[in-house]
C-alpha cells in the first residue's frame, strides 16, 4: 500500500506549480494583446500639430471728454428759506462757469432735493415716586437743507478742469459748495478696439511664428481658432488687470491693452 500511495503523492507536488506557471503566462500573454490592442488604437486617432498662442497690444490714449460736477447745498429755517439760498447759490455757480468761459448748452442743472434735519436731544429723568432712572429721546428740527447738483460735460478739458480747482473761491461770497472729481472718456473707443484687437491679432500670429523659426518648424499654417480676451483700458502706465476688464476714468491719459487667444496648424 505504501508503494502505491507515493506516486500520487509525487504527481500533486509538481502539477500545482506546473498550474501556476501556466495561469502566469496566459496572463502575460493577455495583458501583452490588450497593451498592444490599446497602442494600436492609439496609433489610429489623428494627431493635432497645432500651436497655441497669446497676442496683446498696448496704445497710449488722450481723453476727449471731460464730465464734472458740483454740489450747491444751503439751509434755512423753513422748506421756502432754504429753497431761495439755494437758488441764489446755483445762480452764483453758473455765471462763474460762464465767466470762466463754459458754454451754457455744457451746463445742466439737477433737479434740488430739501430735507428736514434734527438734533436727537437725550433726557435722563427719575420715574415719579421711585429712585428708578427714565432716559428718553426726542428729535427737534432745526430746519431744512436744500441741495442741488451742477454738472458740466465739455471736450474742453483744460477749460473745465481749471473751473473745478477755482469754484470753490465762491465759497468767499457764502456759497456752500462742494467739487467733485472731474471723469475723463475717449468718445471713440468703439472703433479704437476694433483697431488694437487687430493689432493683437498680428502681435499672436507673429510669435508663433518666432517660436516654430525657433524649434526648427517650416511655419505658421492657417488659423484654427481664436477669441478675444479682456480688454483693459488703465491709467497710463498702470499696469492693473481684472478679470471682468477695468475702464479708467480717473485720468486725463490712459492706456488701453487688448489680448487676443489664437490657435494655428503648423505646417
């Protein structure tokens, strides 16, 4: 019986590492065909030989339009007091501008506006029969102001803006008056980005070609795909960005920059 039960014995030792063996190389030789299958699929879709680049340009702009305005206020005991010194001080304000030379098709005067104002008097009292103290409030009126706004627009800004340093000599003759800053546009901006967005155009397809001259490529092919960015229009010499795109209007000189994404074949 020992001699019948030993070569059983043998052949279950070397037939669980022969399995083995076998199932390891199947399973090379199927991981190889998917690798090879995927490659081959790779292989089949079309590459793209496209570049992608960013053009910008940048011009110096000089304001055409100058937009500023003033801010009369008066007071007086009733609505009707108040009303006639503002009146008289808005009269004040628009002989000076036209003294200073403003055309009165510049000037525009706002509708007034006159409003009743208080003093908040404060009362600490004791509760009748008690040591509890009382703190109460009441308003009481001490009268009305009455305001009004002047606003002037001109393309003549150097006239403008020496009237909005000097109104304020008329506060010498009892006029309350207040100057805003003066806001600066270029009127023809919408031609302008027409004409840098172009120029941004020619900035991208240009350093595209400087960077495939560089790397050995024959050039440039046609054009696959382009938009445009943010245009930003800053003071000048600002070098402020946004997202959303700023539009200065604090400044005299600015300087507008458009950026223009493009996408070429190379040949």
């Amino acid at each position: 019986m020992s001699s019948e039960s030993a070569p059983v014995k043998s052949v279950r030792q070397v037939s669980l590492p022969f399995l083995s063996a076998v199932a390891i190389a199947l399973g090379l030789a199927g991981s190889t065909f998917i690798a090879a299958g995927t490659w081959k699929e790779v292989r089949k879709k079309p590459e793209k030989n496209n570049i992608r680049i960013t053009g910008s340009a940048r011009k110096r702009i000089v304001s055409d339009l100058i937009q500023w305005s003033a801010l009369v206020e008066a007071q007086g005991a009733d609505r009707t007091a108040a009303y006639v010194a503002l009146k008289g001080g808005t009269e004040k304000v628009v002989a000076f501008l036209k003294a200073q030379g403003v055309k009165a098709e510049e000037i525009q005067t706002e509708s007034a506006s006159i409003t009743e104002e208080f003093d908040i008097i404060k009362e600490d009292k004791v509760l009748p029969g008690t040591n509890v103290p009382l703190r109460s409030e009441r308003k009481e009126s001490k009268g009305f102001k009455a305001k009004q706004v002047v606003t002037i627009s001109s393309t003549n800004i150097p006239q403008i803006e020496k009237a909005s340093r000097e109104i304020t000599t008329l506060l010498e003759q009892g006029v309350d008056v207040t100057s805003h800053d003066p806001n600066y546009y270029y009127t023809r901006l919408g031609e302008l980005k027409l004409e840098m967005l172009a120029e941004a155009a020619k900035d991208a397809r240009a350093r595209a070609e400087n960077i495939l001259s560089s790397a050995g490529n024959t050039g440039v092919g046609k054009l696959v795909y382009a938009d445009m960015g943010i245009i930003n229009i800053n003071a000048a010499n600002s070098t402020e960005t946004s997202n959303e795109g700023n539009n200065d209007t604090t400044s005299r000189d600015k300087d507008i920059i458009t950026i223009v994404h493009a996408e070429y074949e190379v040949k």
